[in-house]
C-alpha cells in the first residue's frame, strides 16, 4: 500500500479547512532569535530566574512592554509591525522595595528576584504590579514610567534611562514568597497570595476622610492610591483586618463607602497559593468575588466583604499529580453564543460521568486544530531540539524547593483522585477506566445542572430542561436530564492546570457539568516535559472579546474562545495552538521554557483612556423613578406594587391608572465608576475600517528569541 503525506492524511482528516467566521485570525510577525537581538559582539542579554510564573506583561494603552530579570524590571518599546525588541531597554527599574532584608524563598542567593508581573488597571489607572521571592510587592502607574521615558527621550539621555523619576504608588510584604497577583479596577483592590497560605487583599480608601460632604467623591488617594513611597512602606496606612470580629467591626462603621486603606487576611489554603483573581468586570463592581486555586488543585470562593474564610471549596483534580496554576472568574456577558455544537467546543463534545459529576470532553478540538495547522505545513516532523540556558535548573535543590511545592506529609495526607474517564474517540491515557463503572447507580434519569447565560447574580434558578444522551459504552446509552436555570450563583470559571484546561460554567454546584481539555498541548510540548516545566501558569483574558490567551511553560500558546451552547451551556472552543505546525519546521525556532507571555492591542489600536472623570457628588436622594401605566385596569383587578431590590418606597400619583415606584440607593463609587464605564464609548481610529481590535501576543522565551503574532476576529451572528 502507498504511503500518504502528512498533508494528504490531514486533508482527509479535516474535509473543510477554510477558516470559519467564527473563530479570530492569527497571522505571525516575527521571530527574534537570541543572536538577531543579542549579537556576539553586542551586550550580553540579561539573566532571568528559573521556575517562575510570568514574567511577561504588555500595557493595553502604551506601546510599553515590561520584562522581569531576577531583580529588576526591563521596559521595552516593540518597534514597527514586527514588534522587534532588539537588546537595548527603553529604561530599567529598580523596585522599591517594603522589606529590603527579607529572605528569598527559591533562591538565598537572589531573595529578591521577582516571580510574576502584571499590568492590569486600578481605578482610573493602568499599573504594573510585581511581587517576589521575598514577600515584597511594588506597583508603578504605566503613565508615569510612559511620561518619564518621553522625559528623557526629550532630553537626549542615552538609554537604558535611569527610574530615578518614577516612584511607586504601592510597596508593601506579605511576608513570604509573593506569587499571585490581581487587582479590581472599580473597587480598587489589590491581592496577592503567598506560600504562608494566606491571600491579602488591600484595599484602597475610596471617599475622602476631610470632605465634609456625605456624597460618594473621589478622594485624591482613588485616581493615585497612594500618593508616594514612604506612604506606602508605612504600616499605620492600613487598617488591619485578620480576624472575625475586627471583619465585623469594619461593617458596622463602614457598611457603604471605605474610609481608611484597608488590609484583609483570607485564611483557607493549607497549600501553596499560585493564583488569585477577582470578578475584575462590570457585574461585580464593589469586589465582592475572589477565586483563587493551590497547588491541589483545589478552588476556593471567597465573599470578600462578608467574611474571611471562603463560601465553597471546589476540587479540580485532574491526573495523578496535576496542579493547580491558574483559575480565572469569566465575563457571562462576553461570551460567543452558537446554536452547535460543534462550534461551540470545536469538535462534538463527549459527554462522560466522573463519579456524580457531568464532564464534556472537549479534547479533539486540539488535535483538530493541530490537524488544521499541518495543512499549511510541512509532510516531515520537525526534529526536536532543546537548547536551555546554562543555568537552567542546574543546581537539583531549586526544583525540589520551587514553589508553589509541598511538603512530603502534606502531598501524602492529601486525597489524590484519578480522571479516570475515556474519551469515546480518543485512545485515552494509561489511567483511564470504562465510564461503565463511573455512573451513579440509581434508576432513572439523573439531574444535572447547567444553566443559562447569567446577566445577574441572583442565586435561585429556573429553567428548562434537555434531554443528553450519555454513552456509556458501545451498547449501552442511558439519558441524562439536564436543568438549564436561568441566573446563577456565581461566574462561570476557567481553570487551568499543570496539564488541562477546564471551564466549570457554575462552580457553586458541586455536581454541575464542567468542560474539559486534557493535554491540549501535549504535541507541541512533549520535549520539554522532562525539564519540570509543563504547567499552564501564563494567561491573559480580554473580557470585551470573550478571549483567553493560555500558554505552557513548555513553550507553546493557545487562542481560545469562551462560548456558550443552550445543551452545553458556558463551555470554550480551542482556536489555535502556536507556535504553527509551519514554525516548528524552521531552525530558528526558538527552544522552550518560556519565561513568560504578554498579549495586548496592536499600536494604533490601544484601548483609550478610561472615563475622564467619574461623576462627584452623586445625590443618594435623588430618586430613580419608574413610570407604569395598567393596560387593562378592569381584567387585570387592583395593582399592588412589589417593591424593588434594595431601599425601595412605592407611591401613587393620585392617577389610579398611573403609579410610581422610586428606588432610593446610595451608590457606591465602584458602581458609579463600573456604571460610567459602561456608557463611556469613546470613538476609535480603528472604527468602521475593521470589525475587531487588532491584538499582539508575544512569547518569550529563556532563550531571549521572541515569537511575535496578531489576531483578531470578524465574528458574525
């Protein structure tokens, strides 16, 4: 028999490849290789520290890119279309720092050296927060670093341009080594989990103490949260909360509006904590939600006004040994709606039963992506080839001490469950069992729950129900109802792990569906799984679009779309893997870990300035009035008004075919601030000449090459 091609066997396999509306268009840049930035006779490229989470972030409104290397900040300005980097920074920042004498965590030798960054917007403000081995966490506006930089661009100064002009707003410890970061933009917080197992959370004072007026303003600490280091490095700035009667006492005295800068300790995590994230949008504008996952695998939910131990622990367990790296709470508001499927998950999804719980397998959309990537490629496999740097890993005890890592007593002590299910059209892995055995025992239909896209977040639900035919076998099909209510308890929630990625639509049911993709860079990885770095630690979310950017350290990317399907519900489809089956082939592939990965809008289409002004002096008196008027008074009987959520008086005007109901509510700055946001739409160049903002995603590597593409969409209903 004829052998055939990679090509004609991927032609075969995938019988349409012409690129659907539905998913966004990559198209690569660059790539810049070690020597093309770092030339022999040039300066030596930096060091960067091993065994880290990202060290990689791109401002969303400057064309600034910002690059961790052990101790210090780099910031570059990627030139032309092609994003190049070159070898010379822009400028370099030394952090300031809470505790200079603290002691490093991984590395004794460099307690200092940052393990993640982020860019992220704080109020007003867009900001670059950066935490350590050593507990300390700084944060620098990007306008200031973006305004002193033009500064010096002016003055002629010779870069890399000294950080003696720019000063942190935020420096404070968390008294172990710093891993997570995140902020909420409207209610200006800040959190950042540590290997003590305790996630603190700061948050800003948000009305000004001298004002003698009762109104919602905007203090002079909201747009600057602080205003300059050494109130930041002072500890009587904050008023501690750690216990549950100080957490009562702050709501009695301040049940609307933060008067002072508040410091709070969630207690919880017995395990390292390598992520946490706030509800950062629209629908949560005071910060109420925080999620966050340990090395376990386990996801706490946290109510962070109400108390400081979490509402629902959730377990993630996935294969034997995997861990929790990232979970992300997603914007229902923001997601693709489709009527398959199929385009929904971007294959068929399988439907399986885990002990009680629904899983849809969404795992061949990888391989169908990766089909489709070989298309455009070459018929040979590349020849693997892995060059890491000198001092990658070479002392043995930095990976036995890396973090997040635990203890022998507690990873023994801790219950350790097998995702045993098989994939009906994959061959599946060594542990996987016949879903035969999984399913729940009693006759019947079971009831699963998985609800409809939220637009609030009342916790009841009501809804209609579907029919999903389960196989368990070849010859044995049973049905399984699903409810779909309409609102939910709580965001749906991506998480990812050392090897899988899985979106659980409604996390506050313990027995709710999830969708699930195990392995989804397995091909592109396997080289560099022997080096300790296959975890999914690195990713960015644009909620506007209803994307996620998701890498693994072992060197490779994914695009991904957050969907929802009324028989599946909130599930994502795998867009693309990167690097492109026609990059892999060439020699200047750049060779893994990556050291971190940072995605933002091409120039030209940054995201503008946010509101330019919030409104002051906002009159909680002031009533929101609603008319109605009865259609057909005499058939329908007497109206009797039900009141509104929150401080609500009903009234009539003296017209018995006409009524008033006024809400009376004190708004929160956070809900002006999310409220105002939400109507402000600026106009954009980009406007009328592209459906979508263009967006760059650059990976970089331990190598110093750099892997340059753009996407964006043109989605259609």
């Amino acid at each position: 028999m004829a052998s055939t091609s990679l090509d004609e066997q991927a032609q075969s396999s995938v019988p349409d490849v012409e690129l659907p509306h539905y998913r966004p268009h990559v198209q690569v840049l660059n790539v810049e290789s070690l020597r093309e930035r770092y030339p022999l006779t040039g300066n030596a490229p930096p060091a960067i520290a091993t065994w880290r989470c990202n060290l990689a972030a791109l401002s969303q409104r400057r064309n600034l890119l910002f690059t961790a290397h052990r101790d210090e900040i780099y910031v570059w300005i990627p030139k032309g279309p092609r994003q190049l980097l070159g070898s010379e920074p822009a400028m370099i920042i030394e952090p300031v720092l809470k505790e200079p004498d603290a002691q490093g965590y991984i590395d004794q030798n460099n307690p200092h050296a940052i393990n993640s960054i982020i860019v992220d917007d704080l109020g007003l403000n867009e900001v670059l927060l950066l935490a350590t081995d050593s507990g300390n966490v700084t944060g620098y506006e990007v306008e200031a670093i973006f305004s002193a930089i033009n500064r010096c661009i002016a003055s002629e100064l010779a870069q890399p341009f000294s950080d003696y002009e720019v000063r942190p707003f935020f420096a404070e410890s968390v008294e172990e080594s710093a891993w997570g970061l995140a902020t909420h933009k409207f209610a200006r917080l800040i959190a950042v989990s540590a290997n003590t197992g305790i996630i603190t959370v700061f948050a800003f004072a948000l009305v000004d103490s001298q004002s003698d007026s009762g109104h919602s303003t905007l203090s002079s600490s909201s747009d600057t949260p602080m205003s300059d280091a050494s109130n930041a490095s002072d500890s009587s700035t904050w008023l501690s909360i750690d216990t549950a009667e100080r957490m009562e006492d702050m709501k009695q005295t301040m049940p609307n509006h933060r008067m002072r800068n508040l410091r709070l300790r969630y207690a919880g995590h017995f395990d390292n904590i390598p992520c946490v994230s706030f509800a950062n949008f629209d629908l949560d504008p005071n910060g109420l939600w925080m999620i966050s996952t340990d090395i376990h695998n386990r996801v706490f939910i946290w109510r962070v006004w109400d108390d400081l131990a979490p509402v629902q622990i959730s377990d993630y367990a996935g294969e034997r040994d995997d861990r929790g790296w990232f979970v992300l709470p997603i914007n229902p508001c923001g997601v693709q709606h489709h009527l398959s499927m199929h385009d929904a998950c971007g294959c068929a999804p399988q439907p399986m039963v885990i002990g009680d719980q629904l899983i849809f397998d969404v795992t061949q959309a990888a391989a169908l992506v990766k089909t489709t990537s070989m298309i455009n490629g070459s018929p040979e496999d590349p020849e693997p080839s892995v060059i890491l740097p000198e001092d990658f890993f070479s002392d043995p005890s930095i990976c036995d001490q890396s973090a997040p890592l635990p203890s022998d007593q507690e990873r023994h002590s801790a219950t350790q469950q097998t995702y045993g299910a098989k994939n009906m059209n994959d061959s599946g892995d060594a542990n996987t069992q016949s879903l035969h055995s999984e399913l729940p025992e009693q006759s019947g239909p079971c009831r699963f729950r998985a609800k409809s896209g939220v637009t609030n977040l009342v916790e009841e639900a009501n809804g209609h129900d579907v029919l999903w035919s389960v196989p368990t076998d070849v010859r044995d099909v049973r049905e399984y109802e699903i409810s779909h209510p309409v609102n939910s308890p709580f965001f749906p929630v991506l998480h990812c792990s050392q090897r899988q990625i899985t979106l659980d639509p409604y996390p506050m049911d313990s027995d709710g569906p999830r969708s699930v993709s195990r392995k989804p860079f397995r091909s592109l990885t396997d080289v560099c799984e022997t080096v300790l770095c296959d975890r999914i630690n690195m990713v960015k979310y644009f909620p506007d679009s209803g994307i996620v950017v998701a890498a693994t350290q072992s060197g490779a990317a994914a695009i991904i779309t957050l969907t929802w399907q009324k028989e599946v519900g909130h599930s994502f489809r795998l867009d693309w893997l990167l690097p492109f089956f026609s990059q892999e082939r060439e020699d200047n592939t750049p060779s893994p870990p990556l050291m971190g990965i940072a995605a933002a809008p091409m120039p030209g289409f940054e995201k503008p300035q946010d509101v330019p002004c919030i409104p002051r002096d906002v009159n909680p008196s002031d009533p929101v009035q609603f008319k109605w008027r009865m259609l057909h008074p005499e058939e329908d009987g007497p109206y009797e008004p039900e009141p509104l959520e929150g401080n609500v008086a009903n009234s009539l005007d003296g017209d018995s075919s006409t009524g008033t109901k006024v809400k009376a509510k004190e708004w929160t700055l956070p809900e002006i601030h999310a409220h105002a946001s939400g109507i402000y739409r600026p106009h954009e160049s980009w406007h009328g000449v592209t459906p979508s903002r263009h967006y760059r995603l650059l990976l970089l590597f331990y190598d110093h090459s750099v892997m340059s593409y753009e996407f964006w969409y043109d989605w259609r209903a």
